[in-house]
C-alpha cells in the first residue's frame, strides 16, 4: 500500500512535499524562471503570459498613466460611445437627406441598366433582327453562328451573318451512324455505281483531335476486301449559290496512286448510292424541252442527231454513241398535267427542269511518277453532253489564275461530261509526308446568265473558272443551255479506291490509309441567302416524301425496272417529245 500524500517510485515514495521549491526572494522575481517556465520557453500553456521585464518591476505608475487618456477625444469614440442628443437630430432629419436621396439614385440607375440588359437588349434585338428565309428547311440556320467573312481573292466578298459555318468537328468521339448526328450520316452500302472495291461502313468515319477521320482499310466487309467511309448531309444540310470551303489532309502519298479521296456536292432530288433516285437524274442540269431530255440524246425515230450518233470517245468500248443515259426523267418536256413532278412551272405552263447535278470540291489523284506532286480534278459533271464532250468554246468560256492549274483532257464518256480542271497540290498536304492542311473550296453563282459561273480555290486562291459560256448550246446535238446548277445541293466526303479512277500501285498502297477534314464552312452573299431542301425556285421534299421508298431502300437500283431485277418499277412521266402527252 502506498501511503496517502506519497508516489510509489522506485526506491522509495515521494512526498509531494520534495517538489516544493524554496521561496524565491523578491530581488530575483524577475530574473529567474521556474523549471516549468524554462521548459516551456518561459510560459506554462493555460496560463497569462509572464509582462515584459519594462513593467515587471515596479509597474503600478505605469499602469496608472493608462487612465490619463480617458480624458482625450479619439477618432472613434463616435462609434462606441452612446450620445441621445446626437442621436435625436440625426433621426429627425427623415430619409430624404442628400445621401439617402444619392443612394436610392444610384440603385434605380444599377437597376434600369440590368433591366435594359437582360429585358430591352433582347426584345430590341428580336425586332431589328436579320430574317433569313430556310424556304422549308431545317439544321443549317442555327449551326455555329461566327460572322466569319471569307477572305476570296475574286470579285466580291462574300458574307454570311447567319451561317457561314457548317461544322468544325471539334468534338471528339462523335458517331454518324443513321440518326447519331444531326447534320450527317455515314452510309452503310456498296458504291457499286462507280465499280469501288471498299464498303462504307460507318464504323470508318468518326472524330478525333479535332478533325473528321475517314479511314480506309483492308478489312474483309460484305465479300468486299476493303472498308471505306461516305458521310452525306442529305436531306439534313444543303444550300444552293455561294462558296463553300474544306480543309482537308490528303491522304497516302502524293506519288502513290489507287486511293480516292474526294469532297464534292450533288443535287437533292438524287441521293448518292441510292440508284433508283439518280436513274434519269444526275448528272443533269438542263431546263430545255428538246432532245437532250430524251434517252441517248437521239430521236426517237433513230434519225439523229448525228453527233449524238457518232461522237462518243470510247469508241472501242461503248460504240460511237455519245449518251447512255435514259433521258431526263423530270423535264421540261413533261406532260403539263402530270402529277409527278416537283415543279415549279413556268410562266408558260411548263415544268422546270429538275435533276441531280454534281460539283466536285476536289478529287484528289497521286502521280505515277516517284518524287512528284500529285494533283486534283476540280470539276462538274453535267448532262446533256456537247458534241465529242467538247465545252462551248468561246473566248469567255473558262479562265485560269494559276500556273498549277489546267484543262483536263479527260472530258467525259458515256455516262457524264466533265467539265474538269487539273490543279497540282501541294506535298505537304499529304498524310505521308508532312500532313499540313490545305483548304480546297469552290463559289458558285447559280443561273444561266452571262455572270453564272463556278470558280475554284485552292487555301483562298483562285485556280479556275467555268463561266456559263462553256455550258452554251451546241449546235451538232442540238442541245439548249445547261444552267450553273440551281438545285439544293447537299455535301459528301468520302474515301474509296476504284480502278475507274485511277490505276490501283497495290504494290506500294500501306494500310490503313486515312483522310482528315479539318472543317467545312459555308459562305453566303448577303441579302442573298438560300439554305434548306425546299426552296420555291426548287422544291424537293414532297416528290422526296412520295418516292420515299426508293430514297431509303439502298437495293432499288434502278427507277423502272421491275422488283424481280432490283428496280423500282415506276415509269418516267409522260415526255412531250416523245409523243405521251
């Protein structure tokens, strides 16, 4: 047992008494400090801290000199010492003193401004706003608004305050499978049309550090040895006149031929892969009635004319025929009471002529020369064809602004005339040399007037020109104008490989190959804008809707031949020439 009062330790107990230190004496108060003090630097926590030395000693004068100022007026006494006399008067003086009537002045202007701001600003905004008339359509008048003007080295400027932009593709991750995308759709299907070896697939198209990326592999897909990737922005995104421009990294090798890279634009009454809906309708672009509209552009006695007869190139292959086509399945020529025809009419009671044209932003080609640049078509293609496919040749007919831009001997066969120029591009827009971008473009102004005309650019600079002139009648087919394209034009990018394009060097081809577009913009001249599939001047949406299945039914290959052979089995309205009206 331990003892009260005592510690058990361990020899002996401890008193509390043995920690009792001596009294100090009161001459070292102030000299020496307790064993606690020292080891907690001279305060023990919980306690006051010890007065300096300067007051330790004999502090009460001190002290007493701090009554002193009580008697001394101090800035703020105001603030902690109560006067009802003061108090009193400033109450009496109400709320309308100067400073109050300051205050509430300054609150209503903060106010009448927020109000202006956030109430006026908009309604004022609303009322003065520039309308531009869809003529029906949809999407493309709400997408990325920027008031970006186009910086065109060519006539005239050219802005669009409400859409100069189309899409930028600067969201990575993006899907286009059918219904993913508001303004695309990356097409699942065989581009038989053109003999391709790829399928589109749309697993081949998507987005990634800020661009769109089409890719083309040697995938085994649908019996096919390779996939490819088309995006459309049909019945989604189309416009009609004015300049639109890509930036694009081409892809491969400029010096490596066999891939098909290509940027372009079509009519909407003709859906790209569909067959039956371009059967009779591209690549027309023709509002006359006489026998440009009528199959093989002959008569329909067999009697001529005979540069339809005898002027075709291929002769070897396809005859000495100048045409394959079927004739225009919605011309001029249509019976006046027909019931299937988009129209408009004319002032005479006769349909316009209505058609699928194309218009090529680029269609890229590699050289089959090693070390060389390759090149690109920048062209239209167009029906009814001239004689030999030659273009109306007059002094006003085409014009080039560059030594890197030329004629195309290729005129055209019996499917298309081509009305092309060749423009060399640049090594380091290629996907295997230094992959820069490079920005490809065309502006169109619509019509068959004097001033009708497609000009195509290349990063902002103008390479060539096809004027309405090259389009003009001609006399050995006796053929009318073929009009600067008119019609709602929707937008393609798209990467295949064909023979019919160009020679295949399978040899030196790498694998996966791969197009990046940086952006494609869309420019408008002011007070002349035109967007949407529907405009009075070339209606499409109820002709789309009545044919609704051959536009979404990829196995119609054909407008009139029967189910059994892949076709539609619809028949052509009733053509004046021909006698069925």
């Amino acid at each position: 047992m331990t003892p009260p009062g005592e510690r058990r330790g361990r020899g002996r107990g401890l008193s509390l008494d043995d920690h009792v230190l001596e009294p100090r004496q009161k001459d070292k108060r102030d000299q020496q400090l307790s064993f606690d003090e020292k080891k907690h630097g001279g305060s023990i926590p919980g306690t006051p801290a010890p007065l300096s030395p300067s007051i330790r000693g004999d502090g009460v004068a001190e002290i007493k000199m701090w009554g002193d100022y009580d008697a001394e007026a101090e800035p703020d006494d105001c603030l902690h010492e109560p006067d009802a006399e003061q108090d009193r008067k400033a109450s009496n003086k109400g709320i309308f003193s100067p400073r109050g009537v300051l205050n509430i002045g300054r609150l209503a202007v903060i106010g009448l401004g927020l109000l202006a701001l956030f109430g006026g600003y908009p309604v004022i905004s609303w009322l003065t706003r520039h309308k531009t008339s869809t003529k029906g359509g949809f999407n493309l008048a709400g997408i990325n608004a920027t008031g970006q003007v186009a910086d065109l080295k060519i006539g005239r400027s050219l802005v669009d305050p409400d859409t100069p932009t189309i899409d930028e593709f600067n969201r990575d991750g993006r899907s286009f499978y059918p219904g993913d995308d508001p303004f695309w759709t990356a097409m699942d299907l065989h581009y038989w049309g053109t003999d391709n070896y790829e399928w589109y697939d749309p697993s081949a198209v998507t987005t990634a550090n800020g661009s769109l990326v089409i890719t083309l592999d040697q995938i085994a897909t649908h019996n096919l040895n390779f996939r490819g990737g088309m995006l459309q922005s049909w019945n989604q995104l189309y416009f009609t006149g004015g300049y639109i421009e890509v930036a694009m990294v081409l892809l491969g090798s400029p010096d490596i031929p066999g891939l098909w890279p290509a940027a372009w634009m079509m009519g909407n009454l003709g859906r790209a892969g569909f067959g039956a809906t371009t059967d009779g309708m591209w690549p027309y672009t023709y509002d006359s009635c006489d026998v440009g509209t009528l199959p093989n552009q002959t008569f329909a006695n067999g009697t001529g004319p005979i540069a339809a007869q005898t002027t075709g190139v291929y002769v070897d292959k396809y005859g000495p025929y100048l045409s394959y086509l079927p004739g225009q399945r919605l011309s001029r020529c249509t019976c006046r009471n027909s019931d299937d025809h988009p129209g408009p009419k004319h002032a005479d009671g006769s349909w316009v002529g209505r058609s699928a044209p194309e218009i090529n932003i680029i269609e890229a080609v590699a050289s089959h020369v090693r070390g060389s640049r390759g090149f690109a078509s920048m062209s239209a293609q167009i029906a009814p064809f001239n004689t030999g496919y030659n273009l109306t040749d007059t002094p006003s007919s085409t014009e080039f602004f560059s030594p890197d831009a030329e004629l195309n001997s290729y005129t055209g066969s019996v499917y298309q005339q081509a009305a092309s120029g060749l423009v060399y591009t640049k090594r380091s827009a290629y996907e295997d040399t230094q992959a820069t971008f490079s920005s490809y473009g065309f502006e169109y102004n619509p019509g068959s007037d004097p001033d009708s005309y497609i000009l195509w650019t290349v990063d902002g600079d103008p390479m060539w020109r096809l004027n309405s002139q090259a389009l003009g009648p001609d006399a050995g087919t006796q053929i009318g104008q073929r009009p600067i394209p008119y019609e709602p034009m929707y937008i393609l990018l798209n990467l295949g490989i064909s023979a019919s394009f160009t020679t295949v060097d399978w040899r030196h081809l790498t694998w996966p190959a791969t197009m990046l577009v940086d952006y494609v913009r869309v420019w408008q001249v002011e007070g002349e804008e035109n967007v949407g599939c529907d405009p009075e001047n070339a209606p499409t949406a109820a002709y789309i809707e009545k044919h609704k299945e051959a536009y979404y039914n990829v196995n119609l290959t054909t407008w009139t031949e029967t189910r059994e052979r892949g076709g539609y089995a619809q028949s052509f309205p009733g053509n004046s020439m021909l006698g069925q009206c």
